[in-house]
C-alpha cells in the first residue's frame, strides 16, 4: 500500500505542535477543500502574501531582547515553528531494512527543507523591509526639515491592505469556484500551517507532475475518497 511504499506506520499517531506528521494525511486534507485548479491558482498566488503580510506585521515588534538584531523578534519564533513541522513532517521511516524507503523519505525531507528555506528567504525579506523603512526613517529625522515625509507606518499600510484583498480573494473563490467553505472552518489553526506548503506541493506538481510522483498520486488519491465522501454528504442533506 501507499504507506508502505513510504516505510510509514499505518497506525501512526504522531504529532506535533498538535498536528499529525502524516504528510499524505495533511496535504490531502487541505487538498479535499481545494481540488478546482483555478481555486489552488488563487491560493498559490495569495497564500504567501498572506503569509508575508503577516511577517511584515510581527516584524514591526521590537527585537525579543535588546541586544538581540532587529530580525529577532516575535516573527522569528513563528517562522521556525513553521520551519521545524515542515521539515520533521512525516520523517518517521517504517519498515526497518528497508534501504529504498529510507532514501525516499530523505529526498521528501530535503524537499521539505527546501519549502522552510523558501519561506524563511520571505520571512527574512520581510523583516529587511521593515528594518530599511525604520532606518530611512531616522535619517529624516536627522536631516533637515521637509514639508512631507512618509509615515513611518507605510508597510504597514501596505501589508494590511494586501492582506485584507488576499483572504477576500481566497473566500470568493471558495463561494463561486471551489463551492465549498474553506478547511479554516473545519480546523483554522491547521489550515494556516499548512497552506504554505499545500501551494508549494501543488506549483511543484504543475511543472513538474512527475516530482516526487508516488506521494502526488497517495494525495490525489485521498482527496478523491474524500470529495466522494463530501459529496455523499451533501445528497443526503
């Protein structure tokens, strides 16, 4: 089956953070609630926006000590929680001896690194940009008067207003594409952790259907089961 073909335990029932490290289990989960491809369009383009916006926000928060770089604040502990889950994500190989499960699971957990280093150069430009704004900032200050100078909350701005359109974009297309509610109201704490690696999977998996193509066809196929399963639902409501 598919979870031996990935040395994973069938009865496994590990967690982290609260969430399963069942890579299959997770992307077919958020998979089910967006199977439309113009749906995960939309989500590839605003899922790290969202993402970004975010870290743009914490990134206003001063440094977690005073003697620590402008990056390390509350940001910095966001990211890594979400970098640590993506890398440790379904690490556990099953089916000791078994030498080609192992080199499996380790091409999936370098692809898993590869989505925490993604995400970490957003996390880090992020900061970069609110550290450049402050600085710019103070040297007005320190420079001769002028009639206008720009906010010193101008990314800021900029953040909320790109956040706000990206979560009204995704909704829309869950009311008129998807038809269905998005997973947020299933689990929110869930589908925020992992929509950024949903929409990583599902880009790689449009250029290249044959990336990591086993683990592709294991999530195609329980997102199948559970639209079947959804769809049922629905007839007989």
């Amino acid at each position: 089956g598919i979870n031996a073909e990935y040395g994973r335990l069938t009865d496994s029932k590990q967690t982290m953070f609260g969430l399963s490290l069942d890579l299959v289990e997770q992307l077919s989960f958020y998979g089910a609630y967006h199977a439309h491809p113009l749906n995960q369009l939309v989500h590839v383009i605003f899922v790290p926006l969202i993402w970004a916006t975010a870290v743009i926000w914490l990134a206003h928060a001063p440094p977690l000590l005073s003697s620590l770089p402008y990056w390390a604040n509350i940001s910095l502990p966001c990211y890594l929680g979400y970098a640590i889950y993506y890398t440790v994500l379904d690490a556990q190989v099953g089916g000791a001896g078994k030498s080609c499960c192992r080199s499996r699971a380790a091409q999936l957990t370098l692809a898993r690194l590869q989505v925490a280093v993604l995400y970490g150069f957003i996390w880090y430009y992020c900061n970069r940009l609110v550290q450049n704004e402050r600085l710019s900032n103070k040297r007005k200050r320190g420079a001769a008067a002028k009639p206008k100078q720009k906010s010193a909350w101008t990314m800021w701005r900029i953040a909320t207003v790109l956040h706000v359109v990206s979560w009204a974009a995704q909704l829309l297309a869950h009311r008129f594409i998807e038809g269905r509610a998005p997973a947020l109201t299933t689990s929110f704490a869930q589908s925020l952790v992992l929509a950024p690696l949903f929409v990583f999977y599902e880009t790689l998996w449009f250029i290249s259907p044959t990336f990591r193509a086993p683990l592709a066809a294991a999530v195609h196929a329980s997102v199948s089961k559970q639209l079947a399963a959804w769809q049922e639902a629905q007839l007989a409501n």
